[in-house]
C-alpha cells in the first residue's frame, strides 16, 4: 500500500471517529452523518454562490475598464469641437442615477433605444477623471436580466468600434486586444443564456433575445473581435446553433409555427455572418440529406415522421436565405463540393428527385431549388478570379 492510499484510509478511519464521538445521543451514527454531509453541501452552495457573483462582478469591473480606456482613446483623437466633446455631468445625482437605474421601470417613452444609450455612453466619457460607464447589475426578477449588462457591454463595445472607422475619430484599437479576452467572457456568458432559452423557448418572445443574436453576429462580423471570440466560444457557438436547429425540428407544440419563424430567423441572421454561414449550411444539409434517406425507404409519410415533414420546410427556408446571401456576395464563406453534405446533396440531387416526385412533390421541389442554389454558389466561386 503507497503512502497516499494509507494516508487516506487513515483519514476516514479518523472522521469516521469522531463523527461517532461527537454524534448527539438522540441520533445514530447514520444520522449524523447524513446532518452533516447536508449542512456541508449546503455551505459549498452558498460558497458557490458567492463566488459566481463576485466574478460577475470581476468581470463587470473589466467590461467598464475596457470601455473607458476606449474612450478615452477616442476623445484623446478626436475633434475637440465634435459631439463627443467631454461633457460635465449636470449632478452627482444624475450620475448615481445612471450607475443605479436598471431601467427596467422606465416607460417605453422613456427608455433610451440601444443606439441613444452607446450615444450617451461616449457623451459621458471625460478623460480626467472617466466616468464610470452605465454597466450595472440589473433587479428585475427575469431570465435575460443577468445577461443585460454583459449585451449592453457588447453593444457599447460595437458602437465605439464603429467609431473608430469614422472621420477624425479614426484610431488605432490594437493596443487594446490584451484586454479583448473580457469580450470573448462575455460573449460565452450571453451564449450560455441563449443556450437555455432556446432549449425550452415561450412565445411571445422578448425583443431582448432577438437583439441578443443580432449582437452576437455583428461582434463575429468584425475582423479584429472575431479572431478572439472564436478561440474561446467557438464549441458554444457550435452548440447554439445545434439547439436553433433542433428546436426548429422537434417543436410540435400548438403555435409552433410561430416559434420556428423567430428561431429560423435568427439562424438566417448568425448565417449573415460569413464566418458561421458555412457550419450552418453544412448542418442544415445534413439533416436535410437525412431526412431524404428516410423518405426514400417509405412510399408516404407516416404518423411518426408528419411533425418532422412539416417541420424540415423551416430548414428549407433557411436554407435559401443562407445560399441566396452567399451567391449575392461571392461566396465570402468558401462553401463548395469538398464539403462533405453538400457533396452528398448534389451526388444524389437527380436520382432523388426522380424516386421522390410522386409521393413527395412539395418535397422534392424544394430539393429542386436548392440544387439550383448550390450550383448558383459553385458558378460564383468558379467564375471569381484568382
């Protein structure tokens, strides 16, 4: 016996004892240590706890760091004359308002668009000393609350990124990508809150999940920010998209329709984003090729295959909208025949439209179309000088 495996009998011989001497009389050994393995546990869960929210707050800390030293960039550059021109808070009190207010009570009248709110944002910003930028801890009791502050962070990112490329605010970011890890935090943050809600989505849904996406595929679309979100996301963007995919699929609810039009959607806008366009493709296609395997082994859709038959139309539409987008802008993904699904589609394009028509027309005009598109797609590619 090795010198840890003894000590480590040694150890539980020696917590066995004491659990045995210290139990009270009114309890047996059993139920003593059935007290203590509880109140351990729930001290770990209140440790837990507390050490999530403090790297929230951490990472609060260096969303506002970030963005002031960005500012801050900005005005050193900028036209002293311009918009962004420092500008003195009115009072402390406005100040602690804007720190403090979640905005959650305010009126649609009075809440500020995302657009006014990164307007703001720079408008605050002094360079001696920064103000404190309006990343806080929201109240309301609701499930995108804890991920507003890490959205409203990406969106103030994006605006000041936009304006760095304009004008005489034009400035040189890439001193900054050291700290360019706190975006990529963040994004994996707000993707695991995607993740849950689209995996049991409720209709109506929320403008914030919608806003959600569209954050997530401008931030990919930029050149400098993609690079670092997909180095530490790119598993949890893969598994995002899996979940769009399969809610679109297996969702056989009343009104499902309703949530397959905003779940598609917002696979056609990640797919806006020449980065993702391709895995997206190519997994859509994948289901789609198999799907065609099963039809071809039945002569009519059985009960246990009809959610599904209605339900791959959605992918279908998706589909288009991702191939027609690539046409449209050359091919900017590099989609073509080498890929493994679409290989398989084209291969098998004539054969099964052939085998299909008649039992499957709707089906197979679809099919039709988008072997249309993929070679549409390849005509780009191959036509493109070198």
């Amino acid at each position: 016996m090795d010198d840890q495996a003894w000590y480590l009998r040694t150890s539980k011989l020696a917590l066995a004892v004491a659990i045995i001497r210290s139990k009270p009389a009114d309890k047996s050994s059993r139920e003593y240590t059935e007290h203590l393995a509880k109140v351990v546990s729930e001290q770990e869960s209140t440790w837990r706890s507390k050490v999530e929210a403090l790297e929230t707050e951490v990472l609060q800390l260096r969303q506002k760091l970030l963005l002031s030293r960005m500012c801050s960039g900005l005005l050193e550059t900028g036209d002293p004359s311009s918009q962004f021109q420092a500008q003195e808070p009115s009072s402390s009190e406005n100040t602690l308002n804007l720190l403090e207010d979640s905005g959650c009570d305010l009126s649609n009248e009075q809440r500020s668009e995302p657009s006014e709110m990164s307007q703001n944002l720079v408008e605050s910003c002094t360079p001696t000393p920064p103000l404190p930028l309006p990343i806080v801890r929201r109240h309301c009791a609701t499930l995108e609350n804890p991920l507003s502050s890490h959205m409203q962070f990406l969106q103030h990112l994006l605006k000041l990124k936009n304006l760095t490329e304009s004008g005489s605010l034009k400035t040189d970011l890439s001193h900054f990508e050291n700290d360019f890890s706190t975006v990529s935090h963040s994004v994996c943050q707000l993707l695991d809150g995607l993740i849950t809600f689209y995996r049991k989505p409720k209709f109506p849904f929320s403008s914030f999940w919608t806003e959600a996406v569209d954050t997530l595929a401008g931030l990919i679309s930029d050149c400098n920010l993609s690079n670092h979100i997909l180095k530490k996301c790119s598993k949890k963007l893969e598994e995002f998209e899996k979940t769009l995919l399969q809610v679109i699929l297996r969702s056989n609810h009343i009104n499902r329709f309703q949530v397959q039009h905003h779940v598609s959607q917002s696979l056609v806008t990640l797919g806006s984003c020449s980065l993702l366009r391709k895995s997206i493709i190519s997994q859509l296609l994948s289901e789609v090729n198999s799907f065609t395997d099963i039809l071809g082994t039945i002569n009519q859709v059985q009960a246990s295959y009809v959610t599904h038959y209605e339900n791959i139309f959605s992918l279908f539409w998706v589909l288009e909208q991702l191939l027609q987008k690539e046409t449209q802008e050359g091919n900017t993904s590099g989609i073509g025949p080498e890929d493994q699904e679409i290989q398989k589609f084209l291969q098998k394009h004539d054969e099964t439209i052939f085998q299909l028509s008649d039992a499957f027309p709707l089906f197979t005009f679809y099919l039709w179309r988008l072997g249309i598109l993929l070679n549409s797609v390849e005509t780009v590619e191959n036509n493109s000088p070198p």
